[in-house]
C-alpha cells in the first residue's frame, strides 16, 4: 500500500496519441468558440471578491443586522455604480474631440479657400489652435487640387509627407507645418501667435496665401 501511494505521487504521462485525439475533440461544432477565462476577466473577478470581501468586512464591524447589512450593501453598489458613470461619462467627454481629430479621422469636404478664411478668422480671435489646424488643412486641400496628392482625407499626416516623395519642396514645407501641426492639435497644447505665424509662413511658400511683408498675428 506504501509504494502504490508513492506511485500515485509520481508525475505520469499521458498515454500516446492523448493529445491528438483532445485536439480531434475540440475540433468539433459543439465545442467551437469555448475557452477559458481570458486575464482580463481573472483579474475581474479578483477584483470583484476583493470588493465584496471588504464590503464584508466593513459590515461584520459594523456589527449589523442581516437587513440593515442588505440596504447599506446596495447604497455602497449604487454609489460604486454612480461614480462608474461618472468616471465613463467624463472619459466620452475628453475622447470626443480627439476622436474626431484623431490621424485618420476624415476632415470635412470643404475647398483650400474656405480652409484659409477659417485659419484667418481663428487667428483675429486669438484662437490659435485653431488656426494652426485650418492652416494645415487649407496646404492639405491645395496640394489636392494640383493634383500632387491623391483626394484622401481618411489618409493621416505621415501619410501625406510620404506621398510627396517626388515633390520635395511641398514635401518639405508641409513637414514643417504638419510638426506645429501634430503638436497643438494631436498633442492637445495650446499654440502661441508665433506659433501661427510660422504655419502662415508655410502657406505662403505653398501660394495658399499671398505674401505679406509687414504680416502681424491678425492680418
């Protein structure tokens, strides 16, 4: 009895072909789509214990009754839930905007002109940001209509510099206005008058804009 239970103890392997006939089984319709828990829902449960567990806690030294225990379980669970909301009500607030001006996010069909009355307009408010972002659109819907780049406004900005390689100065000047471009925009921080200045600049040596020898923030 000794040495049957210290064979029991011993590790054994499975006998020959186990493997292949469990795979053969697993293959089958009714067994499709199964698998076990992914990490994502081990660590929800863990979590989901973990609070019940201190929820528990807390009732046991408050030393309450079962249905005094029940009601201020359910107002700790609806506070949870509130602030749950709360918290994914704030996020869709942030991510809104972003999403809309994400790289990909398809702009509005709108011409180079109207694109640049914009960024004008932007920059007599003291909107910056905003003129910067109308700026790059308006060099974006230039290049469209010379026919130096493809009409794609689902394309992102890195994409764009790569479809002027053959034009090496727009591909240069757009680089410099997609970079101030990228930082106020995608970077979400404010831009200054110089800021919009340098992307009038580039405007003007792409001919979206005439030149100006005495350019001010809101001319």
């Amino acid at each position: 009895m000794t040495q049957a239970a210290a064979q029991f103890e011993q590790p054994s392997s499975p006998p020959a072909g186990a493997r292949a006939r469990l795979d053969v089984i697993f293959r089958r319709g009714e067994f499709k789509g199964m698998h076990g828990p992914t990490a994502l829902e081990i660590l929800e449960m863990r979590i989901g214990r973990w609070i019940g567990n201190l929820i528990l806690s807390i009732l046991m030294h408050l030393h309450l009754g079962a249905k005094a225990g029940n009601i201020s379980g359910w107002v700790v669970i609806g506070i949870a839930f509130g602030f749950l909301c709360w918290w994914l009500w704030k996020r869709l607030a942030v991510l809104g905007p972003a999403a809309e001006s994400r790289p990909g996010a398809a702009a509005p069909q709108i011409t180079s002109r109207q694109w640049l009355d914009e960024a004008l307009a932007a920059a007599d408010r003291g909107e910056f940001r905003e003129a910067v972002h109308c700026a790059y659109w308006a060099a974006i819907a230039r290049l469209e209509d010379s026919g130096r780049l493809a009409r794609d406004r689902a394309r992102t900005p890195r994409e764009a510099l790569r479809q002027l390689g053959a034009h090496a100065f727009e591909r240069e000047t757009l680089a410099n206005l997609t970079r101030s471009f990228e930082r106020v925009w995608y970077g979400q921080r404010p831009a200054s008058a110089a800021e919009w200045l340098g992307a009038r600049a580039q405007l003007e040596d792409m001919g979206c804009l005439k030149r100006s020898t005495a350019a001010t923030v809101t001319s």
